[in-house]
C-alpha cells in the first residue's frame, strides 16, 4: 500500500495517516506527494500556482494499492487530475481515494473509498479544511 497526498493538505493528511498505521498495526506504510498542477482543467481560468513537488516513494507504485489523499471532496476534478498524473508516474495495481471531508455536488463520477465525514454544503459554501502544520491548529470551517 502506497497512500499519496495531494497537495497542500492531503500531503499532511497522508503523512498522518501513515503514522497512524504504524501506531496501530506496527505495519510501516510507504506514503508521499503527488503534485496535480500541470493536469488541472482550469489552468487557464484561475490564477497560476506554484509547481510542487511529486514524491513517490523508493519502492514505486507500480503493482501497489495506491491511495489518494485528499482534504476535500467537491467536484471530483482534483481527483480526475491526480489519476492523469498518476499515469505519468506507474501502473498501480489499484487505486482508491481517502478525503477527510465529502461535501458533495459531484461534477464527475468519483466516489472516495474512505471517508473522515460526510458533509453536505449548498455550492455557495467553502469547505477550508484547517491542520495545525498548516494553520497552526486542526479544524474544519464552512463558510459562505
């Protein structure tokens, strides 16, 4: 099993989880950064972010479960894009998604395999899903 985060939570959020596995079942779980930049939609649409770094662990991907990690769950395009980059990275032999938080309004067909909690938000709401490595301390805020 390789967990994956997608940046910029879903990096801490899978380093957490791996922890917390070790901690459980004293089982060591390869985890690392799968940046999605370069394959999103809205390149063109939104302002420019900065590139960050893809982290795959020595061992590869390549025959692996792979889990995707990812804060927030909306539409289903950042997850869309992390199975494009995923491609240019190996041949897992399957791939499932982990979010902490679901809010709904699917745009694609994507369903998380694994989630902290299910949320249900009208579309004029944000979801900002807050760690303290981030933001300094650990909370979810729905905001309009």
């Amino acid at each position: 099993m390789v967990l994956l985060g997608i940046p910029t939570r879903g990096v801490s959020l899978a380093r957490r989880l791996a922890t917390h596995i070790r901690e459980y079942s004293g089982v060591d779980v390869a985890h690392g950064a799968l940046d999605i930049t370069l394959y999103r939609d809205d390149l063109m649409s939104k302002p420019p972010r900065p590139l960050e770094e893809t982290e795959i662990p020595a061992g590869g991907i390549d025959d692996a479960l792979v889990i995707l990690v990812d804060d927030v769950l909306y539409s289903g395009r950042s997850v869309r894009s992390a199975l494009d980059a995923l491609r240019d990275v190996g041949r897992p032999r399957a791939v499932q998604l982990a979010v902490l938080v679901d809010r709904g309004h699917r745009e694609l067909p994507v369903r998380a395999d694994y989630v902290g909690k299910n949320v249900p938000t009208s579309r004029s709401e944000s979801v900002h899903v807050q760690l303290r490595e981030h933001d300094g301390h650990d909370g979810v805020v729905i905001s309009r």
